[in-house]
C-alpha cells in the first residue's frame, strides 16, 4: 500500500515521499518499512512500543492511535510529524 511521509523522514527514503510497503496493522506495516528503511520505525515508535509524541499516523485520512488497527491493500497510510519551535 502507499505510504506518504514527512520531510523528517526522508533521509531514510532516499528523498522519496511516497513508498510501499505491507502489512496488515499499523504495526506490521511500520515493521516493513524498517525492513526496507532501516532505522525509520524508531523515529516514529518509542522505546514502550507506543508511537512517538509528534507522529501522527491516518489512514484514509482519518487519525489512528494504536499500532494494532487493521489495514487493507487499498488504504493510503499517511505519516506525518508536528512542527516545532517558537
């Protein structure tokens, strides 16, 4: 399925905002993007295997707030990071 990501996480993409990846939760899904993005599950999951403060993750627009929540090959997972500073 798509997945779009934030500019935070594109060093791990290669610059590429838009990836596919599989899997049947929220969570099998962030496992295969690690698979083929080394190193990018953790800048989205702490170490309690809960997601990050400042990642937001939806599907089909619409926000999800647990790893567990099923998906299909049809979904659009969209990956974003709040902005910071002052």
């Amino acid at each position: 399925m798509k997945v779009a990501l934030p500019s935070p996480l594109l060093e791990y993409t290669r610059g590429q905002r838009e990836v596919e990846a599989e899997g049947d939760t929220l969570d099998a899904l962030l496992c295969d993007l690690d698979r083929r993005y080394p190193g990018i599950r953790f800048r989205m999951i702490d170490e309690q295997g809960r997601i990050r403060a400042h990642i937001k993750l939806f599907v089909d627009k619409v926000i999800q707030r647990e790893l567990s929540f099923s998906l299909t090959n049809k979904d659009v997972v969209d990956i974003v990071a709040a902005l910071s500073g002052g």
